[in-house]
C-alpha cells in the first residue's frame, strides 16, 4: 500500500516546489507580456510621431466616411482617435487646462489632425476637440480628438 500511496499522493515538498515553479513560470510569462507591450507603445509613439504621409485628399476621403457614418447612426460628434500625452511638449498639461495656444503643444499625427481641421473643416462649422481620457496616477494619461458638428444655440 504504501508504494501505491507514493505513487498516487505526491508528498507536500513535491507540491510546493511544483507550486513555486508554476509561480516562476507564470511570473516570466506576464514579464514578457509587459516587455512586448512595452515595445509595442515605443513602436506606436515612434509612428504617431512621425509625418503620415497621408495627403489631404486621402484625409478628406477619409474623414467623409468617419462623418457619413456617424450622421447615418444618429451622432453628432464622435472620437476620431487617442493618443499618448507624450506626444504634446508638455505631457498634455495645456491640453489638460484647455490653455489658450495648447494646439501648439501638440505633435506628430495629432499636430496634422489638428491643422487638417483648421484649414478644412473648422470653415464647414465642424469643432475639434482635445481632452485627456484618463488619468495615471493622478497625471494626464491619453489624449482623445472628437470631432462634432452640434448645433448650437445662441448664448
């Protein structure tokens, strides 16, 4: 019986140390999936930050189809995008404040969005607006862009 009992029930050092070792392997786990998101976030900052080589024909094409659809689904505003505060000179603190001159803290593709509107869409009556979307540890963290075509009343 005993030789069966052996084989049947491993002893309590035998599940602790397969414990602690399913714990080593899921800590490496999770550690390799906060790396890759990491690199992730770089790779994406790295672009955003970057000139889109989009036209402002292809813009145009584009933001047609974001205002056609969200005008069939009843909307009068929507959010065209996200992007890290980093991308603001100063981590989004003006954009935060809504100071005036905070469209010149921005960067990159939210610089392009921004200056796609001036020239194209604020003329139409279309606003733009940034806003912080949430908080990290009581700092600005993403940035949204919402494009809206309300209509307003005279106050």
């Amino acid at each position: 019986m005993t030789d069966k009992t052996n084989d049947l029930i491993p002893s309590v050092s035998a599940i602790r140390m397969k414990a602690a070792q399913a714990e080593r392997d899921e800590s490496a786990k999770l550690k390799l999936r906060q790396a890759k998101a990491e690199e992730e976030k770089a790779e994406l900052l790295k672009r955003l930050s970057m000139p889109s080589g989009v036209d402002d024909e292809e813009r145009l094409k584009r933001a047609a189809s974001i205002i056609n659809s969200a005008v069939h689904s009843g909307l009068t505003r929507v959010e065209i995008g996200r992007f890290p505060n980093k991308l603001c000179t100063d981590n989004g603190r003006a954009v935060n404040q809504q100071e005036p001159g905070w469209e010149k803290t921005l960067t990159g593709l939210p610089l392009e969005i921004f200056q796609f509107w001036k020239k194209h869409l604020e003329p139409r009556g279309y606003e733009i607006k940034y806003q912080i979307k949430e908080y990290v540890g009581g700092m600005p963290g993403d940035v949204a862009i919402t494009l809206s075509w309300e209509e307003r009343l005279p106050t």
